[in-house]
C-alpha cells in the first residue's frame, strides 16, 4: 500500500462514521478527575477501553497504579518488533475536568458527541479525547498498512490526572523509565494557532501557581467604628499585586522576566497570527510587554496573571474590614526563567516594596521546555505535515500553554514535538466544548502520514543517522 492509500484509508474511517463511534464510546466515560471524588471511570477507561483497543494492535499493556496515592492510574503500553529498532513514545491524557452540566446549551451533553455542522461537541472532544483517538486511529491504519511492521517501536504513556496537574507522573517516570526509553517524543494535545492551518510546536511555556496572603487579624471588624485606624488586607493584597504587575499586564519584576528574545526566535513567529478565528476574543491593544508582536508576547515571553482575588463576601457585602485576603496568581514563562526560586524572589521583591506582611506560597509548578530549532527532528516534521495536509505548518517554538513536557524533554532527554487537533476557541475546560470535524480529519491525514515516514528506510533522522537512538 502506497501512502496516499493510507491517508485515503484513513480519511474514509472518518467520512464512514468510524471515528465518530471511537469518540463517542470514548466521551460517554465520566472521567473527570477534579472534582475532589473518587472517580472509579478513571481506571475503567483504561481498563476496558483503552487497553482492549490497544491490545488488538499487538501492544502489552499494564495499567499501574499512580505511585502518589489518590491520584489516577497510569497505562504503559509497549509494542516492541525488535528491541535493535528505534522507539516512539506518545502520550496522551483520558481523564476530563468536571461536565458543568447544567452549563452546557440546551440540546447538548458533555457525556454524548452532538454534531452541529463542523462542531462536534462533547467532554474530552478537544481535550484530550478527541486528539488521542485521531492519533492512534492513524496509528492503527498505518500499521494495518504496513501489514503490522511500522519499523520502529512504539510505546504510550496515558496518565489520568493531567488536569489535575499530573500528580505522580514524574515519580512515575523515574520509576519506569527504562520501560520508557526511546528516541523520539510524538503527542497530541493544545490548540493549533488557528483552525485554518496544522500546527507544530517543540516545547510549552512552564507554569508556576501561587498565592500572596494577607492575615491581619481573627476576625472582620466594622468599617464604621475602626475604619481608618486598622489596615486593610484586602486594599494591602492589592498594592501588592500591583507592585509586580502595572495596570497594562507588564509584569515589573526583573527577575521574572525572560532572557531577550533571540532572532532565531523572532523569526520563527514572525507570521504567526494570534486570534481571528470565530469565538476568539478580540486582543486588547497596549496590553502586555511594549515593543513585542502578539506571537512574541504569548509564546515568546513570560506573563503574570491574577486567577482569583478573596476577600470579605462579594456577593453579599457587609459593612466590615475583612479579617484576610488572598490573591492566587500564575506565572508563565519560557525557558530561561528561574522559576524555581519563584517563592524567594517575589518575597524578596515584596520585602523590598514594603509588604513584608504579604505571605507568599508556591501551589503548583512545571517547567518550560523547547527544542532546538536546529535539530533535524523539526524540519523534517515540518515536510511530512506538508506532504499530508497540503498546505505548510505552523512552527511554534513552545505552546504558549503548559503540558508535562519537561518530564520528556528533561528527565528523559527526548526531542519532543506535538501536533495538536484543537484550536483556541474550542472552549476546553468550558461548556460547549467541542472539536472540529475539519480539523480531525486533516489530523487522520497528518498523524497518518508522520507515522509512515517513520518507518521509511533512510527518511527518518533517526535512520539517516544525523541523530542516534537509544535503545
């Protein structure tokens, strides 16, 4: 079979109503894993979807208990046709954040796919269930069409607590890791920068979760009576916020800011386009770092975001100095940044502007990553998309969101690159959320596609031998 056969195939299996089916079996699992409950759905998705499917493929599954108790199972699948081969390792996530039910518009269900014209709406439709189904379902015609000989291996990782931060997974990875060594990292998830064009990026921005906190005494006390003499957490927590951010988003931090951006850099974004799709929201001018394009401000810089501010009761106010506040905040960065001294620097910093009474804690963090534009692994992807879908991809250097990346790229020395099957206004983590048929089915192509070059004889960085394996 010739590779425009397969792509032909693969796109056939979608125009038939096959992946329809994959994916709605596939959103009808309740898999959300931040509700604070139990959620026995998230090893039976496992257990009785995934690993079955993966099974009949000639993969050996195991699905293993996350070493951080609570926190959801993982699956390894491993297919090995010759440990002297390279290996291919992708991932994917099966769980969910909550259904919001009651949110969702008339006629629609989080739990069912509903097809409205190009949108198909569903829990997991965009993320992550939808971006899955399209990579193994072209995984599975390629090996159907290499009659089950890819000519490499392959190995999946699927954890279920990405929306939860991926509680366990590096512990997890250090654990397995000789099970998940390999030479390349190929996954799927984020949004392209547009619906109109496939997407390639080589890394995420990083994320760091934190809280500034101001306790200034038990209890509230009335503003008539001791308004003026007591000092008021809410109004401190807010000039502290407003001393590492200013009013147009430029975080004023020095050392929170990222290294300058490089040419290479500028380059690569240079006609990247942010927003524009239907349903994006219009960019708000003068807002964010002065002298940087919006691709460069997203993807190419860092940002600090306030999340959440609390104090007294905003939907009932009450004539009363509130006893506390808090701000939960979030930085994201690219690579270059010292994040992991995030907690001394702002401490430091706030110290500095007078708000020692400003407590400061760290709730979450992941690191940036991003491959090289030089390494062969980017340009040669870059062809084969091309080849597929007929048109050029974009080239991001990072997501400008955050994914598990570093636990790939830094812990197990992978070049990594992602091909999503979503776009911004996919609604994700909202209502509505959906995925497009457009879009999915340029992915069959595209994912297809990648996997048969892998297996072409000296196509292949890792066969040209511009770069060794390791296994």
């Amino acid at each position: 079979m010739s590779r425009d056969q397969l792509i032909s195939n693969v796109q056939a299996y979608f125009d038939d109503g096959s992946f329809k089916s994959d994916l709605q079996r596939r959103v009808a699992w309740r898999t959300e894993s931040d509700t604070g409950q139990p959620c026995p759905a998230l090893r039976s998705y496992l257990d009785e979807e995934m690993a079955p499917w993966l099974t009949s493929l000639g993969f050996v599954c195991q699905v293993l208990d996350n070493p951080q108790a609570g926190a959801g199972p993982l699956l390894l699948a491993r297919r090995i046709e010759d440990p002297a081969l390279p290996t291919l390792l992708t991932y994917g996530h099966g769980d969910v954040v909550n259904g919001q039910e009651a949110s969702w518009r008339t006629g629609l269900s989080p739990w069912s796919v509903t097809v409205e014209g190009e949108r198909w709406y569903g829990r997991g439709t965009a993320d992550n269930k939808g971006q899955h189904t399209v990579s193994l379902a072209a995984l599975a015609h390629t090996l159907a069409a290499r009659k089950q000989r890819l000519g490499y291996n392959v190995t999946l990782l699927m954890e279920m607590g990405e929306e939860t931060g991926s509680p366990g997974l590096r512990t997890f990875c250090e654990q397995h890791r000789d099970a998940l060594r390999a030479d390349l990292l190929v996954a799927c998830d984020g949004p392209r920068v547009n619906a109109a064009r496939p997407t390639l990026f080589l890394g995420s921005r990083g994320a760091v979760n934190f809280s500034l906190t101001v306790r200034s005494r038990e209890r509230a006390y009335h503003s008539g009576n001791w308004g003026g003499v007591l000092s008021n957490p809410a109004t401190v927590v807010a000039h502290a916020l407003a001393s590492l951010v200013d009013a147009k988003g430029r975080i004023t931090v020095p050392r929170l800011l990222p290294p300058p951006l490089s040419d290479k850099l500028r380059a690569a974004l240079g006609d990247v386009v942010i927003g524009g799709d239907t349903d994006d929201p219009a960019l708000t001018p003068g807002w964010g770092e002065p002298g940087l394009s919006p691709a460069e401000q997203l993807i190419g810089w860092n940002t600090l975001e306030v999340l959440a501010l609390g104090a007294g009761s905003a939907t009932r106010p009450i004539n009363a100095i509130p006893s506390s506040a808090v701000a939960h905040c979030q930085l994201r960065f690219v690579v270059g940044t010292p994040w992991q001294d995030l907690e001394h620097i702002v401490r430091e910093f706030l110290d500095e502007q007078g708000f020692g009474p400003v407590e400061v804690s760290v709730s979450m963090a992941c690191g940036a990553t991003r491959l090289d534009l030089n390494n062969p692994w980017v340009d040669w992807t870059l062809a084969s998309i091309q080849r597929s879908a007929g048109q050029p991809a974009t080239l991001l250097p990072n997501l400008a969101g955050s994914l598990p990346n570093d636990l790939f790229a830094d812990l197990l020395g992978l070049p990594t690159l992602w091909i999503p099957h979503s776009y911004p206004a996919c609604a994700q983590h909202a209502p509505n959320e959906h995925l497009l048929a457009g879009v999915a089915r340029e992915g069959l192509a595209v994912m297809a596609g990648l996997f048969w070059d892998l297996g072409e004889p000296d196509s292949a960085p890792w066969r040209a031998g511009r770069l060794p394996h390791s296994t």
